[in-house]
C-alpha cells in the first residue's frame, strides 16, 4: 500500500506536467517531489515488489528486480538529463538536497 500511496502521490504532485515521454516542462519540488526525485518509480517498484511478496510469486519479484527496476532507473537518468539540460543550476540544485 506505501508504494501505490507514493506512486499516487506523485502522479497528483506533477499535476499537467506529467508526460509518458519524458519532457522538461517545469521543474516540480513541491509535494512528494520535495523528498524524492521520482516517487512514481519508486512508488511502482514498492507495489510491483509488495504485490509480489504478498502473493509468495517468485517470478514476480524476479521480474521487479530484473526489468521494473532497471527500466525506471534508465528511465529517470533519461528525465534527469532532460531536466538538467532545461533546468541548469536549479535542477542540478534541487538534485543535490533530494534523493
């Protein structure tokens, strides 16, 4: 439940600026982007992990760590590169204090 909770939140926190794609259109820090630099990933491995574990499906977790994982980290290194290229100082700023 944490990570839907986070995966959530996150999503409400990006409001318009969320996009499939990655895209630079406004550098959020406020609400669950205030604690963590991508909730939604996060937010997805903590449910894909905790749906796993409650279910005893071994494929599940195998998968979460082999694919969900490593694609969401890939993915937020692709936002981050956006993000930096777009937002300079303040992003590499923001980076710095949030994890």
């Amino acid at each position: 439940m944490a990570g839907l909770g986070l995966w959530v939140w996150g999503f409400l926190s990006l409001g318009k600026s969320f996009a499939v794609l990655p895209k630079a259109k406004e550098l959020k820090t406020k609400g669950a982007y205030k604690f963590f630099r991508h909730p939604i990933y996060i937010g997805i491995a903590l449910s894909c992990l905790g749906i796993s574990l409650g279910m005893g499906s071994l494929p599940g977790i195998l998968f979460t760590f082999l694919i969900i994982i490593p694609l969401n980290i890939f993915r937020a290194k692709k936002e981050e590169k956006e993000l930096e290229k777009k937002f300079g100082k303040d992003y590499l700023e923001y980076k710095s204090k949030v994890r």
